[in-house]
C-alpha cells in the first residue's frame, strides 16, 4: 500500500452517517463533547483532523473495533458556535489514511495514523475505465434529474483520476458501507472499477423504478375510469329499478334474516343495521364492517338444535366402546342422560374433568358428545390472556371479531353441541384484562342464558350447550370460576388398565397407522408389562403409545426390507428394539436406612415417591432445607423440627442437640420444584431416625400433615399417591385416618396388594416405620 509520511498523532473525529472524501468540501455539525473538544485542540494546532465514519450509528462512546479503519485526513478551515448548543465546522478532505491505534480517549479521540496516497496511474486500462465512468454517471444523471447540469461539467473536466472518482462517488446518494468500499480503494484502477459497478447498478434500479412507476400511474388511471363507470352504473340501475349490485345484496340480506328465525330484539337489531348498510357508500370502510357484522349475526344458530339420543344403554356402549375404565365419569354422564329423559329440559351441565397429561380428558369429551348425537366444539385455552378472545372484540375496533364462544357456536352450528374448553387452568391474566373472569358468565348455568359478547352486543342463549373443561391441576382454577364447576378426577390408570387399553385401543390403532395387522406383527403380554414398567413413567398412556408407535415403524423397516415377514416382540426381542430400560420399576430403598424416609406426592403429572434424607454434624443447630422446596415443605419441616424438640424426652433424643448439632434436611432431585402440605411426617420420621439412630422400614411410604403436637391432618391425591407407592414397589403406605373417606377411590387390586394404615399421631406413624437401632440391627 503506497504512503507519502511515516505515522503521525492526530485528534480523531468520528462521524454518524456521514464520510467525507480528499478533496470534498463540506460543513459538519458536531455535538459530542469529545469531539468538540477534539475541534477545539485542532484549532489550536495546525487544524488537521482525522475524520473516519462510525460502523453502528447508535454507539454514542465508539472504540477502535466501532470505526471504519480507513478515514480521510482532513483540514477545519472553519469553526462556528451554533446558537442550539452544537458546533459547526467547514472541512477540507486532503488525503486517505489509515488508524494504526487509538492512543488516547480521554478528553478526545487521539490517533495514530498512516497517510496514503495512490501514485497517479494514466494507464491505458485507466484511462478506458475513467471514459466508462464518465458515461454511466451522465448516464445515471439524466434518468435520476438529481444532477444538475453544472455538476457533470465539473465532473467532465477533472484530469485526475483518483480525485475523479472520489467527486463521482460524493455525488452518488450511496450507503456509508458503498462509500467506504470506494474510501478503502487506494489504487485508482480498483476505485475505478468499484465506481462503475455501482452506477452500473444504480442505472438498473433506476430503470426499473421509472418501469414500476409508469405502471402505478396507469393503474391509477384505469381504477379511476372504472370507479366513474361504476358510479355511471349504479345511477342506471336506480333509474331503472334494477335490483342488481347492493341494491340486490341488501335484498338477500333481508331474506337471511327473516330466515334466521332470531329473537325479536336481534332481528330488530339486525333490520336497523341493514337499514344502516343500504345508506352508506359502498366503498366506505363502515359499509364492509356492517357487512361482516349482519354475517355473523345471520349464520349463529339462534333456535337450531340437535336430537339428543337419550338411550342410555347405547350412551354406555359408546363410552366403553371408546375408553377403558373411567367408571366415575361414564356414571355422571350416564346420570345426566337419565334425567334429561324424565324432565325433557335439562341446563347443560358443567363438567370438569381434571387429571395428569394422556389420560384421555379430551378424547373421553368427543365420546360424550358422540353418546348424545350431539355436534362437538372444542377450543383450547392455554396462554390466553385477553379477555377479548372470550367476549370478543366491540366493533369500535378495526378487524373485530366474536370471542371463541360465539366463534365455537358458529361452528358448531346448533345451539346444544358438546362444547369443550381445553386447559382452562392455563389461562393467563394480562394487562389487557382476565379471561378467566369473562368465563364465569359463560359456566354459570343461572347467567348463560343471556351471555352478552361485546362484538354480537345482543344476548345469547348458552343454557342448552353441554360445556366439559379439561385441566392438569385444579388449583390453578380461579376459585369463582371453579366453584361453577362440577369436578371430577382422572387420577391415571394402574399397570392393569394400561395393560387394557394397550392391548385393546392403542395398538390396534398404530398398527393400522403403520400398515400392519395382528398377522404382520405380534406383542406378548410380559413383553407389553415391560414397555409399561421399563420405559415409560406417566399417569396416563401417551408416552405408552410413543413407545408402541416406536415398536410400528421398526416392525414395518423389517418387514419391507424383507428380513422377516412376521415379528413378534418378546422379552428377549424388546430391548432390540427400544434399547436399553429407560426407568428403573420400583424404588424402594434395597435396605432399611438410619435417616432416609420414602414419601408420597402429588404431581400434575400423577402421583411420585418422594426420598427425604437427614444428615447430622455437629454443630450450632443450624437448620438447612435444600432440594427447591416450595414454603409450604419448609414449613413443614420447621413444624416437624419444633414438635421433635418439645418431646425429646420421650423420643429419647439429647434435649441439647439444637444446640450443638447442625442438622441437614434434603430431598434429592433438586432441579424439580417440589411443594405441597403432605411431607410433614415423612421429613418428622427422617429427623427422628437420624437423631436416634433407628432404622426407617424401606418397604414403608407415607404422606401426611403435621401439627406442633404431632396430629396426622388429611392431604390429596389419595389415588395417585397409593399409585405411585405401589409402582416403586412399596408394601405399606400410612395415610392420615381423615382420609379414610378416599380409599374407596384406589383400584382393588392395588388395594389388595398394599397394607394402608390410617394414622392420627405421629407415635403410631413411629410403630409403623421404625425399626430397631442400627448398631442393633447388625
């Protein structure tokens, strides 16, 4: 790269969205406080000044890797102070330079620099590429009318080369990043050269402007001749009477309406919207939104309704034929049945079926709905947050629509489908208001028969609508909202159903997705009991079906690459085909363990055995909870530690040991939250195993509240906890005796393989659960 000095120390002036070449002429507005400090010193000096453009016009304090490294050395000929505060300067560019290094940024910029300078080249090759550039930037300036004449004559009569391109491209309305390119070409051909590819580049997109322009303007003229004709039209067709156009629509209108058999005060609403439409213009904006509206109100069903099928006998056959077990919520469908059939007239009921993912809330909504003949909606309402997409948006609003109520009635098309809201615990409030508090209108059985949605503004009868809600946890509901509710659990299915529904539902299905049949592929019943005890681990059965999905596409690969023609899937096969166990059936501990108590929990996903493991050292009787426990397990733990040290003497325990031993309490797995009322004895029985050494039994779990004075009080998920207890193996579980209304809820069959005791105080959950000493024991 050719130089003319060795590096020299110089201010720096760094410019937003501006980039000055050598020989241009220009004034710059300057504001920063360095870089007016940076004016004032090259005032002082020999008024040389390094000028380089920003790479990112929005840092305010740029550092070296911020600017362009190629810059122009410039000379301030001119510095006025502006009124408003900034400072205004004339400069000069004299020569491209390059930033060796930032020496200084303290009150201003300082630099090194290394001045460059390109040896004049008159070339052939340059001089035929001078020529080009002139004749596209004439070229260029005539098609753009932006370039006054004077400024190609100027331009036309500079010999040099270099300072020939430079006063081309300051003229040329090009990015900073184009600009630099041209900055950075030191050699003149290569400048030349950049030059003509751009204005190359600049004619086109010119062409093709003045092309798209020509076709707007001719587009403008033609959509206004037929606006003039169309006006023309209308005028003939009202002088004759013809019907035809809005007249005609507005005629069609009113026969849909009168049709739409509506409630006297709707139709009356609609008559004056329509009166409204037939005045407006048609190209008014308020002509489409009345339009759009007198749709809406014309498709809803106002009195159209389906013929319930109330034979009770074929609603059950239809839920047996449909899902496995789930005898609670078949019985209250049935019930609903048998008193619509005595009364005639029944409000639809509100159900709420609750439960862990994949136990077959929705699908189990469409077998209701196909028991009763009746059509099925279903909408899902996880994330919403606006209460708009409930009530629907008022009409004040551009592009309103009704909310998803109306919107599932429209679809549905009767007024007493089966209407399903999914995931109703997963709404969210928002700043633009609570949906969940818009629903409350819409489940109460004494209000919906008057449901106002802001869009339709008219009162809609919901009371014949069968409305199911399906939520994973029931304490997310709003209480209001849940109180509306009828509630009934799906705790999720034992070995045995799953077994069931596998055999019976789930894999007929993947085979007929994959192609296959019993002939083709075959699944042994221990083979089926390992997929479900092995791989997967779940309330309900859809990871199940992944995995027998899984079983399909390796069966089909087989079978199409012609190994075999028929497969069957036995315990020594499994593993070929889903790898290795993925979960370990049974928990329980191998041995009895000195400060180590099984739990039982209760999670959206079912129910879970819960280790809590107490650790002692000595000592200032510290207490440390670990294991992101929610306060409510805290506080359990604090009730637990106070009612051990009020009977130390009966538990036989050091009446010092909060005094000089630290005591740890952990329960494993901590990247998962955990929180709940039901540790209390489970971490009280920890402490006291570890505090006297005595065994905790490890075939035991057991879940409950505790009091200061050691009282058992009830907990939930009775179902699913016994579940879990019974999956991890266990073969007691102690349950607080308040809970003994729940034990008809647990299948019989885990009923008879688990020995439940119900306990009240914490002295019966200790004959239970301890053993003997652990010295003792060996």
């Amino acid at each position: 790269m050719p130089t003319t000095e060795t590096s020299q120390k110089i201010p720096l002036l760094p410019l937003r969205g501006a980039l000055v070449f050598p020989g241009m002429v220009l004034h710059l507005d300057v504001g920063r406080d360095k870089s007016v400090r940076a004016i004032e010193q090259v005032m002082e000096d020999d008024q040389r000044i390094l000028l380089a453009s920003q790479i990112d016009l929005a840092v305010e304090e740029p550092v070296k890797k911020d600017l362009y490294q190629t810059g122009t050395l410039a000379y301030v000929k001119q510095m006025l102070k502006m009124p408003n505060g900034t400072t205004r300067i004339l400069v000069e560019g004299m020569q491209r330079a390059t930033i060796k290094e930032v020496t200084s940024s303290e009150e201003y910029y300082e630099v090194n620099i290394q001045p460059l300078s390109s040896e004049k080249d008159n070339q052939p090759k340059t001089t035929a590429l001078k020529r080009m550039v002139k004749d596209h930037f004439e070229q260029y300036a005539k098609a753009s009318s932006k370039i006054s004449d004077e400024t190609i004559q100027a331009v036309d009569e500079i010999d040099n080369p270099g300072y020939f391109a430079d006063t081309i491209a300051t003229h040329l309305p090009l990015k900073i990043e184009r600009k630099q390119e041209i900055l950075e070409a030191i050699d003149i051909e290569n400048r030349l050269q950049t030059l003509l590819d751009i204005l190359t580049n600049e004619k086109e997109v010119l062409d093709l402007e003045q092309k798209i322009g020509q076709r707007v303007k001719k587009s403008m003229e033609r959509t206004q001749k037929e606006y003039y004709l169309r006006e023309q039209m209308k005028a003939i067709q009202h002088e004759l009477g013809d019907k035809e156009g809005k007249g005609g629509e507005v005629e069609t209108l009113r026969t849909q309406i009168e049709e739409a058999n509506m409630p006297e005060n709707v139709e009356q609403k609609a008559h004056k919207e329509l009166t409204r439409y037939e005045r407006v213009p048609a190209a008014s904006a308020e002509s489409s939104v009345i339009r759009t509206y007198l749709d809406w109100l014309v498709a809803l069903p106002w009195h159209k309704k389906t013929t319930d099928h109330l034979d009770i006998d074929h609603a059950e056959n239809v839920l047996d034929e449909d899902h496995y077990g789930l005898e609670k919520v078949k019985e209250r469908v049935l019930e609903h049945l048998a008193v619509q059939q005595l009364t005639q007239s029944l409000q639809g009921p509100i159900i709420c079926l609750t439960g862990p993912p994949g136990v077959g809330k929705t699908s189990l909504a469409k077998s209701v709905a196909r028991a009763l003949n009746r059509e099925f909606v279903r909408i899902s309402l996880g994330g919403v947050r606006d209460d708009a997409e409930i009530r629907g948006h008022r009409r004040t609003y551009v592009g309103a629509l009704p909310g998803k109520i109306i919107q599932g009635m429209n679809k549905a098309g009767v007024m007493n489908p089966v209407f399903l809201l999914d995931e109703v615990d997963k709404m969210a409030s928002g700043f633009r208001g609570d949906p969940s508090s818009a629903l409350l209108e819409v489940l109460d059985p004494e209000q919906n028969d008057t449901f106002g949605d802001h869009y339709v503004e008219e009162p809609y009868d919901l009371s014949n609508v069968m409305f199911i809600t399906t939520a994973n946890n029931a304490s997310a509901i709003p209480a209001p909202l849940l109180d509306r509710m009828e509630t009934i659990s799906i705790a999720g299915y034992t070995e045995i159903e799953k077994t069931a529904i596998a055999t019976n539902y789930l894999l007929p299905k993947q085979l007929e997705r994959h192609g296959l049949s019993k002939a083709n592929l075959q699944m042994k019943d221990d083979a089926l009991v390992k997929v479900i005890r092995y791989y997967t681990r779940e309330a309900g059965v859809r990871n199940l079906e992944r995995q027998l999905a899984n079983i399909c596409r390796k069966a089909a690969k087989t079978i199409v690459t012609g190994e075999k023609k028929k497969i069957v899937v036995t315990l020594n096969t499994l593993e070929d085909m889903l790898g290795k166990p993925r979960m370990r059936y049974g928990q329980m501990e191998e041995n009895d363990q000195v400060g180590a108590a099984t739990g039982l929990a209760y999670t959206t996903a079912g129910g879970d055995t819960l280790s809590i493991e107490v650790s002692l050292a000595k000592g200032k009787g510290e207490l440390t909870l670990t294991g992101h426990l929610g306060d409510v397990m805290k506080e359990s733990a604090r009730a637990a530690f106070s009612y051990i040290r009020t009977s130390v003497g009966e538990l036989g325990i050091d009446e010092q040991f909060h005094e000089n031993t630290d005591i740890h309490i952990h329960v494993p797995e901590g990247a998962t939250p955990k929180d709940g009322p039901s540790a209390g004895i489970t971490i009280a029985i920890a402490l006291i195993s570890a505090l006297t050494g005595r065994l905790v039994k490890k075939e035991v779990g057991m879940t409950g509240e505790i009091t200061l004075r050691g009282r058992v009080l009830p907990i939930g998920g009775v179902k699913e906890k016994a579940m879990s207890a019974h999956r991890a193996g266990l073969k007691t579980i102690l349950l607080p005796k308040d809970n003994e209304k729940d034990l008809e809820d647990i299948p019989e069959s885990i009923r008879n393989d688990l020995f439940i005791s119900l306990v009240s105080h914490l002295d019966e959950v200790m004959q239970y659960a301890l053993g003997g000493r652990h010295d003792e024991s060996e």
